[in-house]
C-alpha cells in the first residue's frame, strides 16, 4: 500500500518535472521573440575544449541551473575527438590556451542566447594584467580557432 502511493507520488512528480521542462523549453526556443541577449558573471568550474566551458552563474539560482556549459560565440576550434591528429594537435592547443586564461577564474558572459542542444553561447571576457580581454577574439588571433560556419 505505501509503495503504491510512492509510485503515484513519483509519477505525479514525473509528469509535472516533464511539464516544466517542456514550458521552458517552448518560452527560450531561439526562435522566441521575446528573448533578448543578456549579460552575468560566472565562475569558471571546467574547460570541455577550445571553445566550451562549464560555469558556475552568479545569483539566486536552483542548483540545476548553476553549472552551465557554455560555448563561445562565433568560433569554432578543432575538436578533441577527431582522426585526425593534427587536428587533435590543435585543439590541445586551443583547449591548454582556454585554461591557461579562465580556469578557476571569474569571468563576465556577455551578448549570451540559446543555441543548438540548449546550451548558452556567449561572448566570454576575462581580466587580464588589470585590462578586459575577449576570449573569443584572443583564439582567432592566435590562429587556434576559425569563424563559425566558415
């Protein structure tokens, strides 16, 4: 009798969890009008590769919301996982490059909106010898990363 009603219990927290989801997902669809880029400070907890990190938001947020991936704006770096090795060269580099920058690391996310497979894609500023710098501009400067889409 009690492991009926904790059934029940789970599967009304199921579908109401599933809900929710499917609510927020239907209000930040990219395609959504009334989503506007915005701007926040995070705490840089992982560095996936060149141009993906994972951050801690700053605010008053549920826990499923703190640790967010982030992937930088308009690049692209060579991916990790590749056949070729040359490739995987270069995105060592790039990834060594990102770390050596942010990791552990406050850092200020701007112009952020929601790209493919909901993750946050954003300009990514950090303090460098007491002057802002932009990560994203400083990877294609240094040839490790290309435009996206290009």
């Amino acid at each position: 009798m009690i492991q009926r009603k904790i059934g029940r219990v789970w599967l009304i927290l199921i579908i109401c969890s599933l809900f929710v989801t499917s609510l927020v997902a239907s209000l930040y669809h990219p395609t959504h009008s009334k989503i506007k880029p915005y701007s926040t400070t995070a705490y840089v907890n992982r560095v996936v590769d060149g141009d993906t990190i994972v951050v801690t938001l700053s605010g008053h947020l549920p826990s499923v919301f703190k640790h967010i991936k982030i992937r930088f704006a308009r690049i692209d770096t060579p991916e990790l996982h590749s056949r070729n090795l040359f490739e995987v060269g270069r995105a060592k580099q790039a990834k060594n490059y990102t770390k050596s920058k942010v990791l552990f690391k406050r850092v200020n996310l701007e112009n952020c909106k929601q790209g493919k497979y909901f993750r946050l894609v954003c300009e990514v500023n950090y303090i460098d010898n007491f002057k802002r710098a932009n990560l994203n501009d400083e990877l294609l400067e240094k040839g490790l990363a290309k435009v996206y889409g290009r």
